[in-house]
C-alpha cells in the first residue's frame, strides 16, 4: 500500500519511505498508532512543499506482528521498493529480525519504540525511551510510593526478559526483593493470567511490574480487577501499557495503575495539545496518542530535515546530518545523540485515573541523555542532558 499526499502540482518524483507497523496481530493497537504518527508527519511535510521540492510517499506494509513477515518485506522495501529508509518495529523481537537485512542492505532504521537497550547499529536511529530514561525513574517512584517487594511478568519474547533484569537491578539496588518473575506467551488468554494473579496473591508484593505487551495488557488488567487486587494499595506498573493499551480495556480495571513514558496525550503544553488535536483531525477522535506514536512522528521530522540538508536519502550523508540534530516534538525538544544514534528524551510518570486517562505524577523536567548501556545504573544519576538549552 502506498501513500502520497500531494504537493501542489508538482510532478517532481517523490522520495519513497518504507513504513512497517502492524495492523494486525498482537500489537496492532499500538503499531496501528505508529503508523498514525508517521502519515501525519508526511502529511505535514507534504503540505509545506515536501523536501527540496519533492513529495515524500510512504510504501506501506503490514506486517501482522510477525517477526518472518517484517523481515520478508523489510527485503521487498530495499530490493524492489527502492527505498532506503524505513520506519517501523514495536517489538524487539521485529527490530532484530530486520536489522541484518537493513545493515546488509545498506539501509537505515528508524525504531519510534521504547526497549531494552543494550544495542548499537550504525544502521538503526532509536527515539524510543532507553532504560534510563524510563525503567530508572519508574523505579524511583514506585519504591519511594509503594514499597521494594516485587512480582514481574512479561511476555515471552527478548523485551521483556531483559527489561525484568534491569528493573530487578534497581530493586535490589535498593534492598528490595523480587518475589516472582513469570513470562506467558503472546496471546495468552483469560485463564492464564488468572492463575498468574493466584501466584500474585500467595507472594503479596507491593508492585507488579509489567512488561506484558499488545491486547495481552487488557486481559492482564481485567485479571487483576477480577481477582479482588486494589490498584490503591497493588498497582500494576509498566512501559508498556500506553494509551492503545487502555483503550483496550474498561476504565475500571485500568484506574490506579502507573506507567512512565516520555510523552501521555494528557500533556498540558500548547506543542503537545497541538500534535493531539492535529493526530486525532487525521486518524479519527476516538484515536488513541502513544508515546509509540509521538516518537513515530518526530522521527519522521527529523529524517526529512536531515535529507534537505544532506541532499540525499542515501544513508551514510543523512547520518552526518541526524548527529546532534534537534526538534520541538511534542513532549519538548529531543535530540539525536551521535555517541550511540538514541536520542535525548523527557522522562515522566503518570497514574491512570477513573476515566483511563493518564495524570502526570511526577515530572522531572529534565532532558535525559540516552544511556543504552545502562554504564551508570543509580537511581539518583540519569545521565541528565548537560547541553545547552536542554532541559525548557
């Protein structure tokens, strides 16, 4: 499926970008935004003249959140798409399957999704959180809030295992105990996660730590409202369950639960209710705003003004034009880190309220330089952006 928003009448051939996120399968919801992101962005470049007089047109597939199909048309996009950049992934589990064909390929990735850190390619922009700038300040507000016993389950795939090993870190950092760390698969159903929560109720933690990921979150939230758990005194906390999540689910079984991300469609700044209002005018009023999808707008900003300046789509000069290139985004201005291609974020915290809508608990207000590797794993030392005119 292709898509080109015209510019003007021009007839100049436009730059093609490969766009990969799912509208079908596990993570449909979310990638369903991502992709909601991405056109608007393109809408928008498209509707202020394109890049150097020239559309941008968007080569469209859905991958159904397979990790075999988005490596199947990650090869169709370079080798008979003609496209050299693509944007897409939510999953790890996609982002590894297409990264060899991309570096073989001799492409570039842009990845608008948080994750587990620990990964570098020369081939790969990540503008989703890292770690640190997500896992560290859940954790400083949920053992500050709630207390430092912990039960973890996640989904089985790379994402969550690794994310569990972070967030324990922290925990035991600060002297706290994991009590339980469950995986069940994609798609799980009903009575799964209600033998999850009987595993729940025997540990009595403070905390349960999700890294349950797609239209699993909603029955992992309803088990929990269904087994008798107050989310006042037992919140479920995650990166993963955004605003796509929650729509997912009933406004009772989401209430009292918290997540951390840069970026909620409750954000009160005039940049964020722009993006809302603009995102909802194209996608529909009942669209649901991630942090996926905000990430999956940004970046296209930033690639299309790194190809007017580099002249080219050609991946090696559209790097040297990324490095250290800032945009006003809507969660507030992000910048691309040319130490390891991830970029500077604005972390926050926020609870859902009687309504599933999120409310910010703490916001730091700083800008957080991406620290992938976690080298400075305190829960007191971010990395905070030391640049200036970072932190606004």
């Amino acid at each position: 499926m292709t898509f080109d928003s015209s510019v003007g009448s021009s007839s100049a051939r436009p730059w093609r970008i490969g766009v990969l996120f799912s509208a079908t399968g596990v993570t449909a919801a979310v990638e369903t935004s991502q992709l909601g992101g991405t056109l608007l962005a393109i809408d928008e470049i498209n509707e202020a003249g394109g890049v150097l007089g020239r559309p941008v047109e968007a080569v469209v597939y859905d991958p159904a959140s397979d990790p075999k199909s988005f490596r199947r048309y990650a090869e169709k996009l370079l080798a008979e798409d003609g496209v050299r950049l693509i944007f897409g992934c939510y999953m790890s589990s996609t982002r590894k399957a297409i990264l060899p064909v991309v570096e073989a390929g001799r492409g570039l990735l842009f990845y608008p999704t948080l994750y587990e850190g620990f990964e570098y390619s020369r081939h790969c922009i990540y503008t989703g959180a890292a770690p640190n700038q997500n896992s560290i300040q859940l954790a400083k507000y949920l053992l500050g809030t709630y207390g430092n016993r912990f039960f973890m389950i996640g989904s089985n795939y790379v994402f969550p295992y690794e994310s569990n090993r972070i967030m324990s870190d922290f925990v035991i950092q600060s002297r706290g105990k994991v009590l339980d760390e469950v995986y069940v698969p994609l798609g799980a159903g009903p009575e799964e996660f209600a033998r999850v929560m009987a595993r729940v109720r025997k540990a009595a933690p403070d905390v349960i730590f999700s890294t349950v990921v797609g239209s699993d979150t909603a029955t992992l939230y309803e088990a929990h409202r269904a087994a008798g758990l107050d989310a006042a005194t037992l919140p479920i906390a995650s990166l993963t369950t955004g605003e796509a999540e929650v729509a997912l689910m009933s406004p009772e079984a989401a209430a009292g639960h918290i997540t951390a991300a840069p970026f909620f469609e409750t954000l009160a700044t005039p940049a964020a209710r722009r993006f809302v209002a603009a995102f909802r005018r194209r996608n529909g009023e009942a669209a649901p705003v991630t942090a996926a999808a905000e990430a999956a707008y940004f970046q296209v900003h930033l690639a299309m003004r790194a190809l007017a300046r580099a002249g080219t789509d050609a991946p090696d000069q559209l790097l040297s034009q990324l490095h250290d290139s800032e945009f006003d985004a809507p969660q507030g201005r992000v910048r691309i880190d040319a130490q390891n291609n991830h970029t500077f974020l604005w972390p926050r915290v926020a609870r859902l309220d009687a309504k599933g809508q999120f409310q910010i608990v703490w916001n730091p207000g700083t800008r957080v330089k991406p620290d992938p590797y976690c080298v400075v794993q305190s829960l007191d030392d971010w990395s905070a952006d030391g640049l200036p005119g970072g932190a606004g």
